[in-house]
C-alpha cells in the first residue's frame, strides 16, 4: 500500500535522484551508485531511486512500518529476527 511518504519520496526521486536514494538508504554504497547513475545519465538515476524505493515498499509490507533495516544491495532484515519468547514464557509451570 502506498503511504504518502512514499508519494514524496517518488517526487523526491523525479526531481533530484540521489536524494531519494539518501534518504531510503543512508549514507551507503547504493547513495554513490546513484550519484554515479545521475551523472552519467539523468534516466538511470532514475531507475535506481526507484527501484530503491520499491525494494523498501515491500519491506514495508513484509515486516510492518518500521520492523526492519537496509543490509545493503537492495536487501532489508527484520529487527525482530531471533528476539522470540521461549515457548511457555509468562505462563504458570505443570
């Protein structure tokens, strides 16, 4: 589902590519790539935010708004991953 965060940051990506990629990854190798895409053609930065922004769309979807990280690459991880009670956790023993 798209939020309008996301609409902004689609805006944010058609007018200055690298910005959009900043602002999904960070300060990250995927920002430099960006750069690089914009200078050496406009529609290829283009492409990269976008799919950026696909890419953390879907993270939204998989993990809930604010359940994950960027790993880099595209790639997000849960926060959660690992962090589950123990199975009788809280409850009273036999």
């Amino acid at each position: 589902m798209v939020k309008a965060s996301d609409v902004l940051l689609i805006l944010v990506a058609i007018i200055f590519p690298p910005a959009a990629a900043a602002f999904v990854t960070g300060c990250s190798c995927d920002l430099l790539i960006n750069i690089c895409l914009t200078i050496l053609g406009y529609f290829p930065g283009h492409i990269h935010a976008f799919w950026l922004i696909y890419k953390k769309m879907q993270a939204e979807e998989k993990y809930g708004y604010g359940g994950f990280y960027y790993t880099g690459n595209g790639h997000y991880q849960s926060l959660n991953q690992g962090s589950a009670a123990p199975a009788n956790y809280g409850t009273a023993g036999p």
